[in-house]
C-alpha cells in the first residue's frame, strides 16, 4: 500500500485545551498508520503522490460515543417531554419499529451514510433489542466504513409489550447475536444494558459475568434525570447510590461508558475515577428534556474521562461539530449556574473532547500521534467572508459554529478514504 501523504493546514489536539497547527504541513500514513506531521516533505517520501488541499484544513474526524440508531427516524420529536414520559411516548414505539428487518435496513442506511458525511468515523451506539436490526445496523456501518461499537439493547423489565424481552430470551438473543458479529472487522460488539430499570438482577449479573469471560466494554446510563435516580433507588435500595447497580454485577471498570451523569455527585464522580470509567456527556439530549447541565469542568479538573456523544434523538443533531458547541454552550450556562465559580469550556477544549478524548476508548493516542490509524477530514470554509485574515484557530473556531455547504472535502477512517469530493 503506498504512504497516503496530505497536504494543508494540519491542525490536532494533542492535549485539553492545546492545537497543534501547521500550516502548509504534511500529513502522512503508510498501510493506514500514521508516521507523523512534518513542516517538509521528508526525503525519503520525495516523488510519492500527494493530495495537495492547498489553505484547507486537515483534522481529525470526529468520535460520537453515544447515540440510539433506532431514535435517528425521531430526530426532532417530543423535546418537550420530560424523560421517561418521553421514553413511552415516542422512544419505545419507534424502537419496536426495528422488529421489520427491511424498515432497519433503509433506516440504518442513511444513518451510516450521514454519520460518514458529516466526518464522524468512530461511534459508540446502541441498537435495539432486536438481534436482526443488530446485526443489519453493524453491516450498513461496516459497508459506510464508520469504526467503533454497536450494542444489541438489553431490556427485560418496565418497557412496553412490544419492546421488552423475557429474561431468558435476553441471554439467549445477546448469545446468538455475538455469535454472528465475530467476522465484522471494523464494528464490534458492546453489552448495552439501556440502564437499571429496563433490567431485571438476574439479567444484569449475566451480563457482567459475560463481559468478564468475554473481555466485552459495556454502555449505559447513569443519573441523567432525578426522577430516574429516584426510580433506581426503589429498584434496588441496598444500593445508595446509582453506580452502585452497576458495579456489584461487574459492570463498571475501564471499558465503560456512562452517558449523561448530569447529577453525579462527588462519591460517584470518585467512583467513576478510580474504576476508569469514560464518562460521556450530550449536552443537547441534557438541555431538550431538560435533565440538567452536567458539570463537565468539575469532572475534568478532578482527573474523570470525559468525552461526547450525540445521544440522538434525546439530543437533535447528529453532527458532532454542532455537538461541540453544544458543549460549549452547556459549559457556559454551568458556569453562570455554579455562580461564575467554574470555568467553562474553550473551543479547543471542546474539539478535544469531540476528537481525542473519544479516540482514547479505542486506544488511540491524543491528537495525529504516530502509529495512530488514520482518522481525518478535509475542511474547505475559503468561501466564508472574513473579517480579517483569520488564524487556524478562528477557522476552526468558525468551522463548529458554522459551516458551509459541501465544505467537507475528504473523510479517512481506519485509513481509507471514504469520501472525496472536488472543490
């Protein structure tokens, strides 16, 4: 395979809050690894071909670490729904939808083609209950070329008729679907209990003894709505706070994801520091139903991992540059909320949480770090009118907040290019 060589203005974020940039740089990877950025063209690259971008700008792609494939046709819908009275409106019954393999396959389709249009190559996500839809969402990401990790949905308990398994047929279901993900290169498998109150004891220990035997990470929800932490403490009262229903069935350490954690107090923030667990804020979904605004200063300053996810359709866009802001924004209102004691976060720190941070759950170093595998898109934003000749800062301040249309040129994952389109 030859060096794949890209020429532009490179910019990553090797740390929180920290750009790397160099401009007119060079980008290279051989066999879909990176070597590194340089100023120069090395010598010994001297004659290979190179896609040349001119001012446009090279970064890397985005990593979305938690959104509901099957909630992608509800985008929009029912945002002035409390949680769980959203959950039984409108979640639930667009979930049971995916029972229909052909209305999975045309759904899951053009989720994977926008994810890939919109430069999110990694992704953590939950599937439904359905082993079929599972597995057809899997294919559909695989085929786009989008990486990362999908769950089929575990849910004995408090669903509706048609979206709740039996205890038993759970195990089973969850058996036979890892059973035929084992050829997928690119997507992998994710335990997905939805959280506490979807899962019955028995059914929540399987899992835990199944993610040990099997090495698997897990994802769920942890308090991202007080009438939910209440609902957990009735469930399981010999537990005083929420991680707890996760942990005494083995389901909290370094492979887990917990979306939200909006009203994580600082034992359970603590807990979720000595175990390694990823935290993974959605700023959007927290603001619709109005959960709350998670204090993501305050976990980061005390050592948590923190990065972000679209957590469509709780959250209404799935673009995870709008994601960023979003972040930004949340970070903001937290800050006049916690009475100007808290910093918020800076664009930069928010890339990096969009970028970096969510690479790390895939084992990939921070920033364009050599021997990471090529993730990267191509920005043109040329056709915006400036106020003054902007830094690659401001333009990759204003590429969050605002695009233009068919700005994105070229989207890598895993070192293939996937997209490219001509200026």
């Amino acid at each position: 395979m030859p060096a794949t060589i890209l020429k532009g203005t490179i910019v990553s974020a090797p740390s929180l809050g920290k750009l790397d940039i160099t401009e007119k740089g060079y980008l290279i990877a051989e066999e879909g690894r990176i070597k590194g950025v340089f100023p120069v063209l090395p010598e010994q690259y001297a004659g290979a071909p190179v896609e040349d971008y001119g001012d446009a700008l090279i970064l890397q792609s985005l990593a979305d670490l938690h959104l509901h494939a099957p909630q992608y046709p509800m985008l929009g819908m029912g945002m002035d729904l409390p949680l769980l009275d959203w959950l039984n409106a409108y979640t639930f019954p667009t979930e049971a939808r995916f029972a229909d393999p052909d209305y999975a396959r045309d759904i899951y389709r053009r989720l994977a083609r926008e994810l890939m249009e919109n430069g999110t190559t990694r992704v953590c996500m939950f599937s439904s209950l359905h082993r079929e839809a599972t597995l057809i969402l899997m294919e559909e990401l695989e085929r786009a070329g989008v990486t990362g990790y999908v769950g089929k949905v575990n849910m004995d308990r408090n669903g509706i008729p048609a979206l709740q398994e039996e205890t038993e047929e759970s195990k089973r279901e969850t058996l036979l679907w890892l059973e035929a993900c084992q050829d997928f290169q690119h997507v992998k498998p994710i335990l997905t209990p939805r959280f506490t109150p979807s899962c019955t004891d028995g059914l929540m220990d399987f899992l835990g003894k199944l993610a040990a035997e099997r090495g698997l990470p897990v994802q769920s929800h942890l308090s991202e709505n007080t009438g939910e932490i209440q609902w957990v403490k009735e469930l399981h009262p010999d537990c005083s706070q929420y991680w707890e229903t996760y942990a005494k069935y083995g389901l909290w350490n370094d492979r887990t994801l917990m979306a939200h954690c909006v009203w994580s107090d600082e034992r359970e923030r603590a807990a979720m520091r000595a175990a390694g667990v990823t935290v993974v804020h959605c700023a959007d979904s927290n603001q619709n139903i109005c959960s709350g605004v998670a204090p993501v200063r305050r976990m980061l300053d005390e050592g948590l991992k923190v990065a972000l996810g679209s957590d469509i359709a709780g959250g209404d866009h799935l673009n995870m540059f709008d994601v960023v802001a979003a972040s930004v924004r949340a970070s903001k209102a937290r800050r006049m909320q916690d009475g100007w004691e808290t910093d918020f976060l800076t664009v930069a720190e928010g890339w990096y949480l969009g970028t970096s941070a969510g690479a790390a759950f895939f084992g990939g170093r921070p920033g364009f770090a050599p021997g990471n595998s090529l993730h990267a898109i191509v920005l043109d934003d040329g056709d915006l009118p400036q106020p003054h000749p902007l830094t690659p800062q401001e333009r990759l301040e204003r590429c969050v907040y605002r695009r233009q249309k068919n700005a994105l040129r070229a989207v890598w994952s895993s070192g293939r290019l996937l997209f490219s389109r001509e200026k």
